[in-house]
C-alpha cells in the first residue's frame, strides 16, 4: 500500500469511528499537538526549509503546504509564518522577547 493510499485509508477509519465516538477529533488534535510540541526548535526548522527546499518550485506542492499549515495554525499560511519570524527576529516584540532568548 503506498502511503497516498494508507492515508487515505485511515482517514475512512478515521471517520468512521467518528460516527460512534465523537472525541475522535479531540483524540487527534491533542496527539498531534503533543508531537509537534516534542520536536525541538532546530530540528522543526530545519525540517520546514529542507521540504521547502524539496518541493518549493511546484506550485501544487506548495499550495498544499500552504492549506495544511493554515489548517493546523488556525489560518495562517507558512509563508505568513515566516514573514512574521523574519519580523520578529529583525525587530521583537516584547511579547516574542518575553517568549524566546535573544
């Protein structure tokens, strides 16, 4: 089974358990919040550039990039992530100096 094809295949289970239990959701987010909670910062970062890197010069590929953060973020796309951190680095916030070391 290609992976295209298992993913698709847990999303059907997926859905269909969500039919009789409905914390499926809850379930999933907090899982996979937990897992990208576990990931530290230089290996998260140097993930992202490495898939941009990868696949940035198909427009699909990205736009897919792009639907899935803004999914996870709540509605932000990556490229709006980065232009904020390159803002943020650049000229901080107190905020962000209160949430990282300078």
């Amino acid at each position: 089974m290609t992976n295209s094809a298992k993913l698709m295949e847990l999303v059907s289970q997926m859905e269909e358990l969500h039919r009789e239990k409905h914390n499926v959701p809850l379930v999933f987010a907090e899982i996979f919040k937990d897992e990208i909670n576990s990931n530290d910062e230089q290996r998260l970062f140097n993930g992202i550039k490495r898939v941009i890197k990868k696949y940035g010069q198909d427009s699909k590929t990205v736009a897919a990039i792009n639907e899935f953060t803004s999914v996870i973020s709540g509605g932000a796309s990556l490229d709006e992530i980065m232009q904020i951190s390159l803002d943020e680095v650049e000229n901080p916030t107190p905020a962000t100096q209160l949430m990282v070391d300078t």
